[in-house]
C-alpha cells in the first residue's frame, strides 16, 4: 500500500514538472535575438519607398492580374455554366471592392507614417 502511494505521489510530481516546464521547451524562440530583431517587422523606410513608387506590395495592377487569372483557371476547373459564372463574378467583385476600401484605408494610414518617418 505505502509503495503504490509513494509511486503515485511521484507520478504526480513528474506530471507536474514536466507540465509546467513544457511551456518554456517549446518559447525557446521567444529570446534575445527574437526581441531585439523582430522578424516578422518589415523595414519602414524600405516600405514607404515601394508605396511612393507604387511598386513590389503596392503593384495592384499586378496583383489583380494574377487573381483573375486564378479565379477564371479556377471556375474551368468547377466546370461553371454562364449563369453559375455570373455569380461567381458578383460575388468576387463584392470581395474585391471590399478588399479595396481596408486597402485605401490602410494606404491613408501608411502614407501618414510615412510623413512622419520622413521629418
């Protein structure tokens, strides 16, 4: 009986260490060179000369090309009648003039941090 509690006991303690030390296993990459080199952070400067130019993300005419170019492949590919595709229109268009607006709404955003970047 003392040996099944004092196996149990220890269980518990080993569950409980490696349960509270698994957090910091797997946010190894959460140290020094993560906090002061911020990977996912794109270069303002970089960024605020390819919005003036108006090209890489900024390129729109670009980027509009190659989704029609992906959404007309795609509706072949679902083998869409003329009255399917006339809705499928219609409903990328709507997504589209919605993507627009986040984008001009995020363009005044960065075009006002880009002023201020500057002076």
């Amino acid at each position: 009986m003392n040996k099944r509690k004092n196996s149990i006991i220890a269980a518990s303690i080993l569950a409980s260490a490696l349960v509270t030390a698994t957090p910091f296993a797997l946010a190894n990459h959460h140290g020094e060179e993560y906090r002061g080199n911020h990977h996912d952070r794109h270069d303002m400067e970089q960024m605020c000369e390819d919005f003036r130019e108006g090209k890489g993300r900024f390129d729109q005419e670009e980027r509009r090309a190659k989704m029609e170019a992906r959404r007309t492949e795609m509706a072949e590919r679902l083998k869409l009648n003329d009255e399917q595709r006339e809705i499928w229109n219609q409903i990328h268009e709507e997504r589209r003039e919605k993507y627009q607006n986040r984008m001009d709404e995020w363009k005044e955003k960065l075009k006002k941090r880009c002023e201020t970047l500057k002076q």
